[in-house]
C-alpha cells in the first residue's frame, strides 16, 4: 500500500515536472554592428574576443537578420512582436506614435520582472512601453528624422560634417560606457534580491557612426586602415536604390582617405563593444548567474562601411541588413553554429521560452532554443520602405538564396552560397527560384500593397510636418 507521504510526493514530482523552468534573460543590443566585422564571423583582425568567449559558451546564429536596416523600425519589431508594414514605422520620423504592447509588459504581467536600460527610439514613448524598470530611457526627440520623402527624394545634407567622423577624441566614450554601468550595478543589487525570474535589455549606441575613439583603440588599427573589397562601380552598386541611397547620404564625396579612416574609426568601435561585452560576462561569472541566465548579444542592424560606395543603413544588402546573433545559457548549446535564417523576432520569441511566459499567438517569431541546424525551408523576411529609396523593398532569406523584391526598380537574386559579395544579380537566369521566393514573400505581405500603404502614410507625415515632398 502506497503511504500518504509517498502518495503526495509522487503528486509533488509531477507538478514539478509539468511546471516548465524559469530561466532570467540579458540581451546586449548593440546599434549598427555589421556581424562580419567579429571574430565569431570570421574577420582576420578586428579583435572581438568576449564575442568568442561568448560564442564558446552557446550558439553562433550565422544568417541572422533585422526586422528593418534602421534604428526605429527595428527595435520597434523586436519590442512588438509586429512586421514594420504592420506597425508603419517605416523610418526614423516619430510624428504619429503607435499605440501597442512592448514584450516588457506582456511578460510583465505574467510575474517577470522587465528591465530595459538605454535607448529606446521606438514606436513610443519609453513611459508607455509598460517594463517594471526603465531605466536611461533614450528616446527620440519629437519628430524625429523628416527626411522622409521618396518621390522626390529627401536628400540629408551633412554629408561634410560626417566625412570627418572619426578618430581618437578626448574622453571618447565615456558616456556610451553609462547604460552598462547602470546595468552592472542593476545586477549587483537588484538581481540578487528578486523573487522573480528578470529579463535585462542593455542599449547601448557604439559602434554607431561617428567612429571617434579613444587613443589605444584608434592605435589598435594603425595598419588597419583599408577600402572595401568592392566600390561604387561595382554592379549592385549601380542599382537604382543603391544609388538613391549613395544621392540621399551625399557619401560619393568619401574620399579614400575618409573611407580608410571611417572604417579604421569603426573596428576601434567593435573591439569597444567587445570590452562592454566582456564587463558583462565578468559580472555575470562573479555573480554566479550564468548557470540560469540565458545571455545574448545582437545589434539593432549593420553597416555598408563603404562597400559599393554605400554607407551606415537603410540597404537590404547584408552588410546592412544582417546582425550579430550569439545566445548562450540553458537552452543553448556550447559550440554550435545555426545556419538557419533567423531574425530578432525569434530572439524576442526566445526571451519568452526561457522565461516560460505565454507569447501573443500573433507575434512572429520562433525561439531560437527550438531552431533546427540547418533547415533550408525557412524563409526569413526583412523591409525597407522609409526615406532613402524611391519606393519600397522586400527581402526573403530561404536557403541559399536571397531575393530582393523592389517595387520601383529591378529585382535582385543572390545566390549568398556562390556569391556572398552580393556581385552578381541571377534573377535574369533563374527565373524560377525569383518565383518561389516570390511566393513566399506574397505569403507574409503584398509588395503592392504595402508600397501604397507606405506612400500614403508617408503623405500623412509630410502634412503633419508641414513639409514639401523633397524640400
């Protein structure tokens, strides 16, 4: 006969066994990071070892890519669990708010205790995203960026100024170094004593452009200073976007000499967030949480650095459009490298599994805890339809294909196995697989209709502003 005590343990295990386990999440989001530019990706020089102690520790995601190459769309899909076209934050303009849930509210509600510190630049304001602590907000000043127009195109007009963006300056990152420090401190005293499972967002703002650094960082890369691999007569960049966005930057007057000293200002600036990184894995080893927290560095999108004479974002090329991904803790194995395409939606759907915490069934996103190796069906989506281009475009990612769906200009198919340069456009010679990833962009939107929805609501804005398309 079975005793009461055993009867009741037996009772105990199971409900132990059927409650799923807690895990507490750090996301380290870096802004503009371009993941070639790291070690775990296979740059020869610039020197990322925390990213490899990292890398170490989990799971390198080797495809993975933004919601939208630029600051306030991206980071507003992380947070919203939403596509950019769903949300209409196009671009950087802040004129019309939206009004939507954050990940911190909704994982909030179910007995997490949310943390986000550093920039926000979202969808809305940093008081109304709903975390249990916000700490630094960084929010963008209202209206944000106006040069929204796309026919005719907006043209920025600091393209001078921004030419001499680089180089060791007095107590150079001093205040970028705050965000983590908070955070440290954060961790110190209010991890310990929570009675609940955390989440911890860090923003911090390097290696975004300007590439002022201090004197040893700028002096890490003396005979480092070089030129991408391909210019501006290079094919793809003489595309039609391409050349939109080389006209709306005013980057064709870079010279050598800036490009070589912008690109030797920006590994100083990777190899700083190396060392924001490393502080973080230090802490988090003195505090003995590694073992149930599951920790991730990623950026918000990447860099061109030059390459097709194009620079900082808005491009669906890769080197803007892809970031780093690099996830360890429980559910993660040590080691491992993730071919499969994957997005920050799936790292948001993550920060969910680990905390065992129910997910919106509507927000996109898989967790990367459940990611196959390597699965060459899954297609993975990108946008870009703000300010910069003359009209939108779409991206799908499936295998090792990648097509580019421009609706004002021809499309573009990259076979990224072949051809990781982004070279030579095959959509002329292999129509069929333009149809296929066709196909599967028309599953997640219409191009047409999102191309109009953009185009009026880009209208709205310019009224709102009390701007003249182009002026």
């Amino acid at each position: 006969m079975i005793s009461r005590r055993e009867l009741l343990g037996g009772v105990a295990s199971l409900t132990a066994a059927a409650t799923p386990a807690r895990y507490n999440v750090v996301v380290l989001m870096s802004d503009e990071h371009n993941p070639f530019f790291s070690e775990p990706y296979g740059h020869p020089f610039v020197s990322t070892p925390n990213m490899t102690r990292l890398a170490r520790r989990g799971t390198v995601f080797t495809n993975a890519y933004c919601p939208s190459p630029l600051c306030m769309p991206s980071r507003s899909a992380f947070l919203s669990g939403r596509r950019v076209f769903d949300l209409q934050t196009y671009g950087n303009c802040n004129v019309f708010p939206v009004e939507t849930p954050s990940y911190g509210k909704v994982v909030a509600d179910q007995g997490v205790h949310t943390v986000h510190i550093g920039k926000t630049d979202v969808y809305n304001r940093a008081a109304t995203l709903g975390f249990s602590e916000m700490i630094l907000p960084g929010d963008r000043a209202r209206p944000g960026d106006v040069y929204v127009s796309r026919a005719p195109l907006d043209v920025q007009k600091d393209a001078e100024g921004r030419s001499g963006g680089y180089g060791p300056t007095p107590n150079a990152l001093v205040n970028e170094g705050t965000p983590m420090n908070r955070a440290l401190e954060w961790l110190e005293t209010s991890a310990p004593a929570s009675k609940q499972p955390w989440t911890l967002a860090i923003n911090i703002v390097k290696p975004h452009f300007p590439h002022n650094v201090t004197r040893d960082l700028w002096e890490m890369y003396a005979d480092h200073a070089d030129l991408p691999r391909y210019g501006g007569d290079a094919q793809s960049g003489q595309h039609p976007y391409a050349l939109d966005l080389r006209r709306f930057f005013g980057t064709d007057i870079f010279g050598g000499e800036q490009t070589r000293n912008l690109r030797r200002g920006y590994y100083g600036c990777v190899t700083w967030v190396d060392r924001q990184l490393g502080r973080l894995l230090d802490a988090l080893e003195k505090t003995g949480r590694l073992s149930d927290t599951v920790v991730a560095y990623t950026s918000d999108h990447g860099e061109m650095l030059g390459k097709f004479g194009m620079w900082w974002k808005r491009s669906l090329y890769e080197d803007s459009v892809r970031i780093p991904m690099i996830v360890a803790g429980p559910g993660f194995k040590p080691g491992r490298r993730v071919e499969t395409p994957v997005d920050l939606h799936d790292l948001q759907a993550s920060l969910f599994h680990a905390t065992a915490a129910k997910r919106p069934p509507h927000w996109v996103g898989r967790p990367l805890q459940t990611m196959p190796r390597n699965d060459p069906s899954r297609a993975v989506f990108a946008e870009f339809q703000g300010g910069g281009t003359r009209a939108s475009a779409f991206l799908i990612r499936q295998g090792r294909w990648k097509l580019l769906y421009n609706c004002a200009a021809p499309h573009q198919l990259f076979d990224l196995q072949a051809d990781p340069g982004e070279v030579t456009n095959l959509s002329t010679r292999h129509p069929d697989v333009v149809r296929k990833l066709e196909g599967e962009l028309r599953k997640i939107c219409s191009p047409e209709r999102e191309n109009a929805r953009a185009e009026d609501y880009i209208a709205r804005q310019l009224k709102a502003l009390n701007r003249t398309p182009g002026a």
